[in-house]
C-alpha cells in the first residue's frame, strides 16, 4: 500500500502519541483551562504567559506519581537577578526555593508520589528585579489523565501594595541589631520569599486569594534616593499600577482581579533622602499626600467596593533622625486621607516600628537584609494586619460582583456604555464609573443644574440633603441615574 503525505504525517503522530503514552507522560499546556493562575500575567501568548511581580502562583490537579514544570526565564542569573518559587504538593511546600536557570528549562517539582490525584503549586517568591519568567506547561509522570478539575478560589481576595518591605526583601536572612543587619545591602535574590512577606502571610491567615503589586526601592511620589542619588518619580507604584509587567507600560493590566482590601504600604522610600542627604532632600508632604489621594481615587475607580488600608509606621520613627519627625508626619497624611472618605472605604494602620516597639523586647525579632523586617517582624506585621482586617466588618466577595450588579446603590456594569456613580448614598464625595465619559451635569430635583465637569472623583459636600440626578454624556449618548446626598 502506498502512503500519501497525509497518511504518513497522521501515522508518524499517532506513533509519536503511542510512545508518549507509553512512557506514561502528559503535557499540560500553559492555555489548559483547568490550570488556576494568580497574579499579574501577560496571557498575550496563551501558550507561554509571562509576569514578574512576585507572588504569581500557577497551580493546577493531576493524577500520576511525578510532575514536572516547564518555564523560560530571563533572569540572567546574577546574585540579584535570578528567580525562585515555591513548590507546593498536595498543600504540602516540598521545596522552599526552586532555582530558575537563564533560558527554557524542565524542572522536577516532585517524584515517587502515589499513583493517584494531587494538586500542586508553584509560587514566584521572588520580585521583578530577578527577571520576567515565562510558564509553558506541566509534564505528568505515571498517569493516565490530563489537568483535572480544582475547587473554586476563595471568595475573599486582597491586593497588597507596597516596596520592599511588601516583596520580603532579604526576609531570610537574620541578623541582630546593629551593624551586623547591614552584611547585605544590596538586592540578594535567595534571601527573599515573598510567600513568608506580611500580606501573603495576612491572606492565607484569613484564606483570600491575593496579589502582591510591589517593587523595591520605589516610592508613591518619589523613589529611595539610592536608586540614581535625585530621588525621582520614575516608575513609582502608582505608575506602575496599570503594567502586567514591572516597567513596561506596553501591555496594559485590566484590574479584572477586584480585591474586597486593598493594603498600601508606601513612603519609607519617600523619606528614605531625609536621612541620607539632609534638609535639602525634605519630602513635599503635600504632594505626597495629594499623590496619595489621587493613587486611593484610581485604585476605587477600578474597585469601588474595595476597602483601601494605609499602613504605616514601622519602617519610620520620630527618632532618626529627628528632626524629620517622619513618623508624626505620616501619621497626619494618614489620618487626612482617611478624613476625605468619610464613607468609611479608607482606613488606616499604624504598625509598630520594627525596633522599638514590638510585644517582647525591643529587636526581640532581628533584621533582614539592610535593616529590612525579618521573618519573625512580617509575621508581627501581619498580625497587626489581620487585627485590623477582622474588626473592619469586611463584606467579603461584594468588591467582585460590585461590577455585574445594575441597581441605582451600587455600580452597574459597564457595557452598553452605561455611567454609575459611588458611592450611593454619598457624603462629601462621588466618583463616576463609565467608558469615555465627556462630560457630565448634576441636577436637583426642580431641575435646576448645581454641579457641571468632566473630572471623574467630584466634591459634594456644599450641595444639599436630598436626591439629584446625575446626567453624562458618553460617546454622543446620555445617561442618567439618581444619587443621594446624605
């Protein structure tokens, strides 16, 4: 019989799959629906999704006795620029740090196991600066079945928002006070895990899915100092917010990740100048604080059932130095910031400075890295977190759904063009919630317009009790819908 081409490439792949079987291996594919992803990803390429901010967990349920990762990584492999996660079998972490190699590679996660179903997780612990990864699928062992069904994520999820301290920057290491703490202080990659940092530890703590938004080194209106001696406002978190990918505003993230809390733990880097270089590197309390405002509006804009935390204090002190009072200073940013949402949306979180102020004796806990938290301090931190979480009356799950419900006191979605605003009833504050919104006009109830703009986070607190309506203008089409001025 003679084979056409066609005949011969189908027989050569079913011999290729036969033998594939044989050895008793399947791929999963990164695009394999019944793999969870958490985490800022790229998912242009569905086959090799890419991210680097850490905390990004893939996690997916098999059954085989062996399993393995396939991944691309782009860290170069230096001291600070190599990348680690976390290997989790059947809830169980089998390996600490899993060392990524420049390059495609395959990596056991785990062997010998029961010929039955397991799940299994990886977890980038370590931050952008170690190197985009890129996941390209799972290879099973000894099994007899692709990617099986997992249980649905929690209903709880929180954003962590923050600098080093929020990475787990040199959490590993340990030292006393002193000098000593200073023995690395620059960026070593194995001595961080994120997965031991204060909100990863907060989240699984009150069982919420989470992502960690957080770079080293950068501020919320400018960066630490030794980042190139000028303390600029490049890539600062707040312009970082709309990137999948640290620095690389090329490929937008969609925020479709709606956190119930959202933490922020910005400023030691702000302030880090004033104790480096002097008064002539003093902050702009101000504009830090207007920056600050401005960052909590888009962060709600995107969330609008979100609870936002600011958390502050044990990164800075009144002591060192002291005329910068830096402690006393962010303690009044806080408490203003919390003034200008009086719905109750914004709180904030003074966390005891690592050195001083803790349960047991003062450094009872130790350093990491450069006079960063130990282990034992971001499980302090998170502590206080969790406290403060728990005595919030949190209505977990609503932020997520906040987007799909269509009634006049909450937000609608957003197709069709429709325009909301929030919150409703509102006090001193509003923000609109629409596409391409040109411009937009409140009336009171006699018709008569009170309030006219384009801006999306509008101040009420001078208009009346009572209910107005709320007019825009979006891509030629008016809407309208009713608020409350309480």
């Amino acid at each position: 019989m003679k084979l056409t081409n066609k005949t011969s490439t189908l027989l050569i792949s079913f011999i290729l799959l036969f033998i594939l079987h044989s050895n008793g291996q399947d791929y999963i594919d990164a695009n394999n629906p019944k793999i969870q992803y958490t985490g800022r990803i790229d998912f242009t390429n569905s086959l090799q999704p890419q991210y680097s901010f850490p905390g990004v967990s893939i996690k997916t349920r098999f059954n085989g006795t062996g399993i393995s990762a396939i991944i691309h990584d782009y860290g170069p492999g230096g001291v600070g620029t190599t990348n680690y996660y976390k290997v989790i079998i059947d809830n169980s972490i089998v390996l600490e740090q899993l060392k990524m190699n420049n390059g495609k590679h395959t990596y056991i996660l785990a062997s010998n196991l029961a010929l039955s179903n397991h799940t299994v997780e990886i977890i980038k612990i370590t931050e952008g600066a170690s190197g985009v990864s890129s996941f390209i699928g799972f290879k099973v062992t000894g099994g007899n079945q692709n990617a099986l069904d997992l249980p649905d994520k929690p209903n709880k999820r929180i954003e962590f928002i923050g600098d080093s301290w929020t990475c787990g920057y040199g959490n590993l290491s340990q030292f006393a006070t002193g000098s000593a703490s200073m023995a690395n202080s620059g960026y070593v990659a194995k001595n961080e895990d994120n997965y031991y940092a204060w909100g990863p530890i907060t989240a699984r703590a009150l069982g919420a899915e989470y992502h960690v938004t957080a770079i080293s080194g950068r501020g919320l209106y400018r960066n630490n100092w030794d980042q190139d001696n000028t303390g600029n406002a490049t890539g600062t978190l707040p312009k970082n917010y709309d990137n999948i990918i640290e620095d690389n505003n090329s490929i937008s993230y969609d925020h479709s990740f709606h956190p119930d809390i959202v933490s922020i733990h910005l400023g030691t880097n702000d302030m880090a100048a004033e104790g480096e270089v002097g008064q002539s590197a003093m902050l702009d309390d101000v504009a830090f604080q207007n920056t600050y405002k401005n960052f909590i509006d888009e962060i709600l804009s995107h969330h609008p059932c979100a609870n936002v935390i600011i958390c502050y204090g044990n990164s800075k002190s009144d002591g060192y130095p002291s005329w910068t009072q830096q402690l006393t200073r962010l303690r009044t940013i806080a408490n203003n910031l919390v003034a200008l949402y009086p719905e109750g949306n914004v709180a904030q979180l003074e966390l005891p400075y690592t050195a001083e102020s803790w349960p047991a004796q003062p450094d009872d806990c130790g350093y990491g890295d450069a006079w960063h938290p130990s282990l034992c301090s971001h499980q302090e931190m998170s502590n206080k977190l969790v406290e403060k979480i728990n005595g919030m009356n949190v209505n977990w799950g609503t932020s997520n759904e906040c987007t799909s419900v269509n009634t006049t006191n909450t937000i609608t979605n957003l197709k069709n063009n429709t325009v909301s605003v929030f919150p409703n009833p509102a006090i001193n504050h509003i923000s609109v919630v629409g596409n391409n919104i040109d411009q937009w006009k409140i009336s009171n109830q006699l018709g008569e317009i009170v309030l006219n703009g384009t801006e999306k986070h509008i101040n009420i607190s001078k208009l009346n009790t009572g209910i107005y309506c709320f007019l825009s203008l979006s891509n030629g089409q008016i809407t309208s819908t009713k608020f409350i001025k309480k």
